[in-house]
C-alpha cells in the first residue's frame, strides 16, 4: 500500500473528513431535543462522529459548500470559514493551525515534489553529541532518520544498531522493531505522538519523498501505523520523560528534550537526561561506558 497521491484539495479533505468523523454530536451540543434529531429513525446511529450536514450548520455554510470541501472539489476557502470549521471540530490550536496550513497549501499546490533534504550533520553538532556524555543524545531528520548520535543515543533504542545505518529510524524502529513493545512500556503513548508528528508533516508536504517512503513502508507493514494514520491526528501528548526497559541496564526513567536545530533542514536534537546520583543516572552512565561504538548513518551528499 502507498500512501496517497495528493491533488490541490485532498489534504485538506481528508483532514476534515477524519476529524468529523471523531467529533461526537453531544461534544458539538447537538443533543435531542425539540427540533433536534440525531437518527433518521429509531435505532442507532450509523454515522460516526458529526453529519455533513452538521458541520456545515454548525459551521454556517452551505451543505453544498462543505461537501464540495470535503470532495477537494473546492480548494480555496475563506479564512473566515477555516475558523468556523475549527470551531465546530473544536480543534485545538495546534490542530486549527494545520488546517489553515492545509488551506493555503491547497489553494497554491503546485505538483513539483522538492528533493529529499541534505542528511548531512554540521560537525559542531557531532562534537555537542559528544560532549553532552554520559546523556544519551542524538540528532534526526524531519522524518526521524538517525543522522548522528552518541553511544547511549543509539544504543537507548536496544536493538536498533541490528539494522544498516541508513535504515535507522525511530517511527521505523517503533512499529517494526520486535523489541519496541518490550524497550518502551509507554509504546501505545509513543507511537500515537509519532504517528502525529508524521501526519503534521505530510499535511504541509506530502509529496516529500523522504516522507512519501517511510509512509508508505509503514502503512504497508504495520496494521497500528495504518489505523492511527487514518485517525489523522496532527498533535500528540508532549512527553517530558521516557522509561525505558533496557535488556543491558535494567528500568530507567530519564527526562527528554527535543529541540529544532536552527539552520538545518529540519534536523532535530533528541536529549536524555537524570539528576546525578539517582539510580537512573547509574544506569544512564552505565549504558554509556557498555554502548558499542557504531557509525551514524553515512552523509553521501551535500547539498
């Protein structure tokens, strides 16, 4: 399965379709009562989430209108009628943000695919890994290919250095590593942050070809990947600490950083962390001083 080819609108309709879908007619305050029916009859309810035709009221837009949205038939919507959609999906702001995103990419689509960007690491950026010993440190692409790192860096992901330098990955490594479930007792947490975080990318780009090949790989091998991507969730639980259950050092919870890497394509620094003297940080230094040396993923070009 391939993920899916994108004309001007249809990012932008899937993206409402999906959070339609998940929006509850009782969440919206459409609740029976005089003038208000939920079913077309007796029984129960077929249509999962909000009618199109309750969106588009709750929304003050025609039914024709919204269908045509969710059709990619209309490409160009208003600001003004973003914001009403929103409102009615009640999205957060993060969530309100990416549809707007949506729309003024639908409305300027141009089919040109970028090139893929550089995988290269700045070497400063080597040399901080290095010095930030004994916390594990390491730094990704935008679609979270392991570019560089430090000893515990990789090796926090046990298992992972079984794979060739340029298949490490971590959503890669989450759905399809056999070892994910067991390293990562918040698993189910993890994965849907991921999953997330790719969704949001490909809302604004989904031609990249670094996206458009891991996407695709996942959806392909992973049933877990292929549902959450239809959920089309854009924001995740922003987690400030990760326990690992590591096979070499035991249970060890560190606190997290990820931060964006100012004049590179998108490339981010994931840092781990424990206060000197607790356990944690034993095993932390621990992971370090044992963690086998192995080469980043090589930087064939420069761009």
């Amino acid at each position: 399965m391939a993920p899916e080819q994108n004309t001007g609108g249809d990012e932008l309709a899937r993206f409402l379709r999906a959070r339609r879908t998940q929006t509850s007619p009782q969440s919206a305050g459409l609740t029976p009562g005089p003038g208000v029916r939920l079913t077309p009859g007796p029984g129960v309810r077929r249509t999962p989430g909000l009618r199109r035709e309750e969106l588009a009221t709750l929304a003050g837009v025609s039914i024709d209108y919204y269908t045509r949205l969710e059709r990619a038939k209309e490409t160009r919507p208003s600001p003004a009628v973003i914001d009403a959609l929103a409102r009615a999906l009640q999205l957060d702001d993060a969530e309100h943000q990416h549809l707007r995103d949506l729309a003024v990419r639908a409305a300027r689509y141009a089919p040109q695919a970028a090139p893929p960007p550089s995988r290269t690491v700045r070497p400063h950026l080597k040399l901080l890994l290095e010095t930030l010993r004994p916390s594990p440190a390491y730094v990704v692409s935008r679609s979270m290919d392991v570019l560089a790192h430090n000893p515990g860096g990789l090796a926090l992901y046990a298992g992972i250095d079984d794979w060739p330098a340029t298949q490490r990955n971590l959503a890669r490594y989450l759905f399809l590593h056999p070892a994910a479930r067991e390293v990562l007792p918040d698993w189910d947490n993890q994965i849907r942050g991921c999953v997330a975080r790719l969704r949001a990318l490909a809302g604004t780009d989904p031609d990249a070809p670094d996206l458009t090949h891991l996407v695709g790989e996942l959806l392909l091998k992973s049933p877990d990947f292929a549902g959450l991507w239809e959920r089309y969730e854009v924001t995740g639980r922003k987690i400030t600490t990760k326990t690992f259950q590591h096979p070499r050092v035991g249970t060890l919870t560190l606190h997290f950083q990820g931060m964006a890497l100012e004049g590179t394509p998108g490339q981010r620094m994931g840092i781990y962390t424990a206060e000197p003297g607790t356990p944690d940080h034993d095993a932390m230094l621990l992971l370090d001083l044992t963690a086998p040396h192995t080469e980043p993923a090589p930087s064939p070009q420069k761009r």
